[in-house]
C-alpha cells in the first residue's frame, strides 16, 4: 500500500509539472481563418500583413486579384478592390492612414486605408514582386521582376513618397527582387532577389553590403532583427540564412525540407524566428539554438500544422498575434503563446503601476 500511495505521489507530481510545463509551452492557437481568394484550393493568398495598430489586416490574392481590408477582431471584411493581374505583396504605411498594392499588371497602387478609395496608380516597366512601407515615414518601395534589355540586365527597386507617389529613387538590382524590408529605424532597406541579397543606406540609398550563397541563388525571402543587426533570409530551394549586417558574416545555413521556403518572420522580442512555405507547417526556431548546433540537429521549437502551403507570415506589433497566408485561398489568425512563465504577472505590475500613477496626478 505504502509503495502504492508513493507512486500514486510521484505520478501527481509529474503530472503538476507537465501541466506547468504545456502552460508555458510554445504554441501558436488558432483564431480565425477566412477565405481571401474566391479560388480556394486553385486560389493563393500571395500577401498578409497587420495595420500598424494591429486592429486590421490587408490581403493579396493571386487567382481573383483582391486586396482586402479585414478587422483583426473578428475577421469581418472592411473593404476591397480588385487589379486586373495577381497582387504579389500588400501592406498599410506606418500610419495606418495609407495602404499599397503591387501587382502582375506592372502597377503599384495607394489605397484609402480607411475607405478603400484609390488614391493613385504607379505604372512600372515590368511585373512587381517586392513591396514594402517604411516603419517612421510615409515612404513605400517597390521591387520589379528581372527583364533583359538589349543585352542588359534589368531590375529596379523605386522608393516614392505616399500619398502622391513622387518617385525619390531608383536603384537597378539587376535580379528579380522577390523581397523588400525596411529596418526597424529606417536607416536601412533589404533587399532579397535573384542572385544576392543587398541591403542599403537609406540616407543616400547606396549600397551597405552585398550578402551571396557560393553558387547562383535565387533568394525568396528575408527580414531584419528587431536591432538591425542580423538579416534571416530564404531560398528557393529550402536552405535558410542567418547572416550579421556590419561583417557580412555567415553565421549558420541549414535545411529542413529541402523545399521551397517562401516567408520568413521574426519575432518582435527577438527570440525567435519563424519559415513556412512549401509544406504544411509553420516552423518556429529559438534564435539562441541556430549558432549552438549543427545544421541537421538545429531543434525547431514548435512546428505547427497549418493545414497547406504558406506564402506569407507577420506578426503584430507587440507579437501577440500572427496572420498567415495560404496557396488553399486562406487566410488565418493566431495566438502566439510564448515561453515566459512571468509575462501575464509583468503585465499586471506595469497596469498598477500606471493606475497608481494616474491617481496620483489626478487626485493629489
């Protein structure tokens, strides 16, 4: 009986600790899914982003050219506007009050944020890949697919100003540009295409650093660490890239599925680094991990089934949620659950503390 009452003991405190352990377990929960291109599974969401305020979402399709403005709260569509060939890339400026479009039909198009409301078209010479807003200023860039003229290579990245679309700058890239990001403060522009990796000053756009794979790459996609120090990018052919912008610097190059990887994410804490693409799955990975060990024993932290093939990811503002894109014509929303045992209790005290410091100026 003794020894039964002992094991009895032991298994309560193994099952106190896995329930300790699950409560803190990385995870992404499931919120919403909403259907973003008519086509379904002969449809693909090309395009996901949040607001700066993380109270909407815009969408870009590929088979029936809609952007869409949806709320984040409970997925309920806001606006939408069509183009007459697929939206490759669709996000909001830092304000909120703007919103862009680039698409096949060679246009980058600013939206209303609001309202939907076109407010102007920007025709280019070829089709658009690449799209992104500036994080502190109403600037957005745009980034073409690769043509051959005359014997030369030709691919530009164009920065114009919102709403009016005055072009500031051209840069010839060369390569289709697949990828475009902004660090955090602005001071520098990503660019991931055919052939390199380039990121650039944003003060006088020239060139910081040229980031290339030992042989011809086409690069898919890529982001900067919340500090700017480091860039994630991907490839076509699955290998992911973990690189230090001041040395050029390769840290670690690895391959988990020997599939295409089309979007990469980083978590606004900095602790962790998402890819998804041609499989199922959206993968999680500790930054902390990818230096330590080997490239086949890299751990991924959390995998999480997300029904089909992934073609874009992005967090929110503080990373409490990620929206998701899907080739089956679906969008989807989650919760990110993270690992800090202490975050809900932190939250609280600062909430106090605030109140306490209100009561004191209102009520001396």
């Amino acid at each position: 009986m003794r020894r039964y009452s002992m094991l009895c003991l032991c298994l309560m405190a193994l099952a106190v600790e896995a329930q300790q352990y699950e409560e803190f377990e990385l995870r992404l929960e499931p919120v919403w899914s909403r259907v973003a291109d008519v086509f379904g599974e002969r449809g693909s969401v090309e395009s996901v982003e949040f607001s700066p305020d993380s109270k909407y979402i815009i969408s870009g399709t590929k088979f029936d050219n809609s952007v869409v403005v949806w709320r984040t709260s409970d997925g309920a569509e806001i606006w939408r506007q069509y183009t007459t060939q697929e939206v490759e890339r669709a996000g909001f400026s830092f304000d909120g009050r703007y919103a862009a479009a680039c698409s096949e039909d060679y246009l980058l198009t600013l939206y209303n944020a609001q309202t939907g409301e076109k407010l102007s078209e920007i025709k280019h010479n070829n089709g658009i890949d690449g799209l992104a807003w500036a994080n502190t200023k109403n600037l957005v860039a745009s980034g073409e697919e690769e043509s051959d003229r005359q014997g030369k290579k030709e691919a530009f990245i164009r920065i114009f100003e919102a709403p009016g679309g005055k072009e500031v700058k051209r840069i010839n890239f060369e390569g289709t540009v697949n990828e475009l990001s902004f660090s955090y403060d602005d001071k520098l522009l990503l660019a991931a295409g055919h052939g390199s990796v380039r990121v650039y000053n944003t003060e006088d756009w020239s060139l910081l650093r040229v980031f290339k794979n030992e042989v011809y790459t086409k690069f898919i996609s890529g982001v900067f660490s919340p500090d700017g120090k480091h860039l994630f990018i991907s490839d076509k052919e699955g290998f992911l890239y973990l690189w230090e912008v001041a040395s050029g610097k390769l840290i670690k190059k690895f391959n988990h599925t020997g599939k295409k990887i089309e979007t990469t994410a980083w978590h606004p804490s900095g602790k962790y680094l998402l890819t998804a693409g041609h499989d199922s799955y959206i993968r999680i990975y500790r930054l902390e991990d990818i230096p330590e060990y080997d490239n086949d024993r890299i751990p991924v932290a959390c995998r999480i089934w997300a029904s089909d093939h992934a073609e874009y990811l992005d967090f929110n503002s503080d990373g409490s949620f990620l929206v998701s894109a899907h080739q089956n014509g679906l969008i989807k929303l989650w919760v990110w659950m993270g690992e800090d045992p202490g975050l809900n209790e932190a939250e609280h005290q600062a909430v106090k503390k605030r109140q306490k410091a209100y009561n004191a100026r209102n009520n001396p």
